[in-house]
C-alpha cells in the first residue's frame, strides 16, 4: 500500500502489481497523469495485461 500526499515524489507505479487510484479536488490532476502513463504503458505492452475502471462519485 502506497499514500501519496500534496508533495512533490516521483512514484514509479510500474513496479506495482496493481495501483489503485484516487483523487479528490485538485489532486486528481496528479492521479489523471498516473492514469495516462499508465494506459500508455498497457498499450505498449510494458504493464500488467488488464486496466478495470471505476468510477466513485
């Protein structure tokens, strides 16, 4: 498990088995640019095999 908070890290989700994503606010900026390379990664074949998406409002 791993909380990211208002700072600036670099996370390197690549090196997770699963991520969950989260944000609220502002901070789902940050999270939208883990979720790009993410996707990005999925296409080329350079990530896990499946994406699922889920929206909670």
């Amino acid at each position: 498990l791993l909380l990211d908070g208002p700072y600036r890290q670099e996370i390197g989700l690549q090196s997770f088995k699963m991520a969950i994503l989260a944000a609220k606010g502002n901070g789902i900026f940050r999270v939208l640019s883990f979720a790009l390379d993410l996707l990005d990664r999925h296409k080329h074949a350079l990530s896990a095999n499946k994406i699922r998406r889920v929206n909670i409002l």
